[in-house]
C-alpha cells in the first residue's frame, strides 16, 4: 500500500535538501570570497524562496533576481556554483507547472532575465548564458508537459465520473421503464380475466336457483379464469426478478383460445382470420396478444353479452387487428375512463412502428382497430 506524500511536505523537505546543499558548497568552494557568510545568507533565502514556489509560482522569481545578480558581484563566482544554481531550475519548473501560460512565460522572462547579468559576470559571452539558459527553458517545459498531463487526467476523471452517473441515470431509467411495462403487463392480465370471473359470477348467482348445473359451469369457469390469472402472474413476477423459468409471452396462435375463454364468459364472439400468418418478432407478438385481449375485455366489462367479432388480417406489409362490439354505449366512459388499457395498448402498436384507434364504431357499439407493420422495427 502506496503512501503519497503531501506537498507543503514535500517542498518542506525539497527547500531543506537543496538549501543544505547550497550552504555546503558555499562554505567549501574555493570561488567565494570572504567573508562567506553573505553567500551563506543568501543561499538559505534562495532555498526559503522553494517553500512559496506553488503558491506564487510568478513572484518568487523576482528575489531570486535581486539576490543573485548582488551575489555574483560583489561576493562569489556563481558560474563555479552547482548546487546554487539548483532554485533556479526548481523554480523554472514551477512556473511551467503551476500557472497559466501568460503567467508562465512571465516566469520564465523574469528567470531568464536573471540569468544574463549572471553570465555577464561571471563568465563569457554567449556561453555562459546559453548552457544555462538553455536548462532552464527544459526545466520549465517540463513543468509544462507535467501540466498539460495533469489537466487531461483531471478531464479524463472528470468525464470517466460524468459517464458513470449518466449510466447509473439511464440503468435507473431502465428499470422504471421496466416496471411500467411489467404492471401494463399485470393490468392486462388481471382486467382480462377478472371481468370474465365478475361476468361468470353475476350470471351464477342469478341461476343458482333454478339451473345449478349451469351455475357449477360458471363457477369452473370462474376458477379456470383465476387460474389463468395466477399463471401469468407468476410469469411476470418470474420476468421482474430474472428468473430464467419465465416463459415467452403468447403468440398470436393463442387468439383463439382468447376468444374461447370470452365465449366461455358469455361473449357471442366470432373470429375471422384472413391471408397467411407470418412470423413476428417477440414484442409484436405479445402487442397483437394484448390488443385483442384488451378489446374483448372492454367488451367483456361494457357490453357483455353483445355480438363482437375479432377480424385478424395478415395484409401484405401488415398485421391488422379489429375487435368491435355491437353494445349500446359506453363508447365516451371507456375512452375517459380506459386506463392503462387503451394507453398500454397504443404504445405497445407505436413500439413496433404501429397505430392504434379506439373509439366509437358506425351503425353503433365500439371497436379497437390496430395495425402493425411487419418487419418493422421501432420508429425512429
């Protein structure tokens, strides 16, 4: 396990090495002259100058000129001094690092600067100032590239986090989605068969008297319906928590037991089924299911006993799907009052590239009309 050292504690430690070292060569180089203890002063200060490098990157670059410039005249040959020169390059590094670029080619004019009376000094012209300066334009760069790459990992994380959240957001999505489709499912579902044991129950009670064959019928029925129920229930909770038990949805092959089991309820039901049926992908599939199983289940619930009839035509380019009762009303209740019904119906046929009509029928009664394309995908 890595420890990271904190800067205040690394420039602590970095001002302390470099100053010691500074100190040391000035005490044993044979260039000073003496006394050495304004040498010696003005190494410590330049080496204190490392501890505020982060902070003013820019203004710590003007002592170093007022106290090498007096230095090189008056007390030492700095070209003979290594580790004196060691600030300076510290220095340039930091105003690479640290700001800016109109602040740090600040810096490194201000450095630069200070360079050439040095060199003017202290040795011969152009070498003396180029060797130098030439280090001390490397040190800053890479102050500069460290900060480049610094900044682009900083944007890397930044945008590595922003792309995490919006998963985490659109994960979230997903399964809100998922569950309104699940409870659309369980809508479907419990309406269907729970209006086929309400219908079976009303007509039990009011044969019980004098037909109880009949009325045994109905209650088979009943707890057929409820069983039919329970099923699919069990399927879509099996569907929510993943488990890998879940069965496909119905196909449309199963139309016809649908309208049996609305017959079965008291519904005079008649089905036609024109051209060739094809194969359709899963979630049409179930649509085309849902659409006819929520049409006999209006019927069912608002016009139980009337003729309906349940047309399926496999058109060249299109599945087509009318359900339409001939009942006496109820046309504005059930579109005002439909639910999850009617609305789980038409997003289900827009899904696959469809569309859906609900609404009153001509000559009287209320129908459901739905087309969906075949091999059509969703709508852009």
């Amino acid at each position: 396990m890595s420890m990271r050292v904190s800067p205040r504690v690394f420039d602590l430690v970095l001002a302390a090495a470099v100053t010691a070292g500074a100190v040391v060569e000035v005490l044993l180089a044979a260039g000073i002259g003496e006394p050495r203890w304004p040498s010696v002063v003005i190494a410590i200060a330049l080496g204190s100058l490392l501890l505020v490098r982060r902070r003013h990157p820019v203004l710590v670059t003007v002592p170093v000129m007022l106290l090498t410039v007096p230095e090189s005249l008056f007390f030492a040959d700095t070209s003979e001094l290594i580790a004196s020169f060691l600030p300076l390059l510290v220095l340039a590094y930091g105003g690479g690092a640290y700001v800016e670029s109109r602040g740090a080619y600040a810096a490194l004019a201000l450095l630069l600067a200070s360079i050439v009376p040095l060199g003017a000094i202290d040795g011969e012209l152009p070498g003396s100032i180029l060797f130098p300066a030439v280090i001390t334009v490397l040190c800053w760069l890479i102050g500069r590239n460290v900060r480049t790459r610094t900044r682009l990992a900083a944007e890397l994380h930044e945008g590595a986090a922003r792309l995490a959240e919006q998963r985490e957001a659109e994960a979230r999505d997903a399964v809100a989605q998922e569950r309104r489709r699940i409870a659309r499912e369980m809508h479907d579902v419990v309406a269907h068969s729970i209006s086929i044991m309400v219908v079976q129950a009303a007509g039990a009670r009011q044969i019980l008297a004098r037909d109880p064959g009949r009325a045994e019928e109905a209650a088979r029925r009943i707890g057929h319906a409820g069983r039919d129920a329970l099923g699919e229930m069990h399927l879509l909770v099996g569907a929510l928590e993943r488990m890998p038990s879940a069965a496909p949805a119905p196909s449309a092959d199963a139309l016809a037991t649908l309208v049996e089991r609305a017959r079965d309820a008291g519904q005079a039901v008649t089905l036609r089924v024109q051209g060739t049926p094809r194969a359709l992908p899963h979630g049409a599939e179930l649509a085309a299911y849902r659409v006819v199983q929520e049409g006999l289940t209006n019927a069912i619930k608002h016009a139980a006993g009337a003729a309906t009839e349940v047309d399926v035509t496999w058109a060249r380019d299109a599945l087509e799907l009318r359900v339409a009762d001939s009942g006496d009303g109820g046309a504005g209740h059930r579109l005002q009052g439909g639910g999850h019904g009617l609305v789980g119906m038409a997003e289900r046929v827009r899904l696959h590239g469809g569309e859906l009509h609900a609404g009153p029928r001509g000559g009287g009664g209320f129908e459901v009309v739905a087309r969906i394309p075949l091999g059509a995908g969703p709508p852009p």
